[in-house]
C-alpha cells in the first residue's frame, strides 16, 4: 500500500471517531482554533505530497460495489423537487454564476452533449464506510471554461436543492480542486441515470476528498472570491453546523 493509500485510509478512520467530539471541541474558540490549525495542516501535507492533478485511485469494472448507498439526505422534498423526480428531470436547469464573464444555465439535455468523462472510483464516507461506482459526466472545468471565470475567483460554491434541518445544504472547494480533472458534475452511476438517493439528476464527485464534499442534487455552481459570506463563512454544511473541516482531502 503505498504512503498515500495508507494516509487516506487513516485520515478516514481517525475523522470517524473525531466527528463526535468535533462540535463540543469547536464551540470554544481555543478549540477552533486547533481545529482551523490541524486542518491547514492537513492541506499543506497534501499539496506537498501530491502534484496538482494527481488523481485519485480508479478502479476496474469488476471492483464496483453490488449496491451504492446513499446517505444523508436521500430524498428531498422541497422546492418542487418531487415534481422534477416524477417529470425526470426534464425542466432541471444547472447554473453558473458568481466571479463569471457570463452566467450560464444549462438542461440536462444541454449538459448531455457537453464532453463527458467516466471514472470509477472509491467513495469514502466521513462515518467509516465506503463503495467503489462508476461516475460519468462533463469535468466542472468545462462548465466554468464557458462560463469565463474571473480572475479574482477563489473557490466554487455547489448550490443544492435539499433542505437540512438548519438550512439548505451547500459544499465548496478552491479552484485546485475545482478545476481537477476527476472533478465532475455527475448525472450517471453505473451506466444508469443517477438514482434520487445518490444525489439524482446531478451531483458532484470530488475524488480526493471525503463524501460530504460531493454535493448532491446540485442547481449549479458560483465562484467566489471569499467563502466568509456564504452560509456561517466555514464553506459548507457539515463545516458550519457539525464540525467538519473544510478540507477533506485523503
């Protein structure tokens, strides 16, 4: 097993038992800030360790796990999503907006004929799971090549339609990973149209970092210059409201 085989594999069995801790721990500011210290560590580790578009293990066709779980939300039921489930999607729009040249909104049908990729890759949970799919969509890079993005853009934003308890879920990541080759808005698993519980019509796959990174049933992506205006400032959910680090790189 090479070096960062075995880190990833560390880092996902160390954050299962930390997350339980994490928001007892955070609610103290000496507390965040060893949390805030701790992760940008774990950031600078990886970028040391890893060339910028080092992609992350891919898998054969026989290493694809017989059920892909979903988890989290797995069916939501606001914003007229139900409606766009039962119609398949067909009026979805994905959007590009934020730090752009031009703002652009896509169909599915749209978003179809745009050059695909297909990778298959492991997904591996924050709570100690994981499963090996096959993901097929366009790269996110191609979606914020025709968008012309800013130069004072930093990160990029997924806007997602399902509702949490405390608020609409939302992920970000900066523009290393953002413009990563195996970064991709997926609308296939497994040679099949996304299924709802995986995030269905559209969902993001961002192979080097923990699941909650990959956002689900996306409505389109913003860059930003600063992600301190969006949500709590923290860059996501999970991130604002359990603890979560925001780079959840393996």
């Amino acid at each position: 097993m090479s070096i960062l085989m075995k880190r990833r594999t560390v880092l996902l069995g160390s954050g299962a038992l930390m997350l339980g801790a994490c928001s007892k721990v955070q609610q103290s500011e000496s507390g965040r800030r060893v949390f805030e210290g701790v992760e940008n560590w774990h950031q600078g580790l990886q970028r040391a360790l890893t060339a910028r578009n080092a992609l992350a293990p891919e898998f054969a066709p026989e290493h694809i796990s017989p059920f892909f779980r979903g988890n989290g939300s797995t069916d939501p039921q606001n914003d007229g999503y139900p409606e766009h489930a039962a119609s398949n999607f067909v009026d979805w729009r994905f959007t590009v907006t934020g730090l752009v040249e031009r703002e652009l909104s896509f169909s599915m049908d749209q978003i179809m004929r745009l050059p695909q990729r297909t990778q298959i890759t492991r997904h591996d949970c924050v709570e100690g799971w994981s499963a090996i799919g096959q993901w097929t969509g366009p790269q996110l890079s191609t979606f914020l090549d025709l968008a012309r993005v800013r130069d004072g853009a930093n990160y990029i934003v997924f806007r997602c339609a399902d509702d949490y308890t405390q608020g609409r879920y939302y992920e970000s990541v900066d523009m290393i990973d953002a413009l990563h080759p195996q970064t991709i808005i997926a609308h296939r698993l497994n040679g099949q149209p996304l299924p709802i519980r995986n995030g269905a019509p559209l969902r993001a796959r961002v192979e080097r970092q923990l699941g909650y990174k990959h956002a689900k049933y996306l409505t389109g992506v913003e860059a930003v210059a600063s992600l301190d205006d969006i949500g709590l400032g923290r860059g996501g959910y999970w991130e604002d409201h359990g603890g979560y680090q925001w780079y959840a790189g393996m």
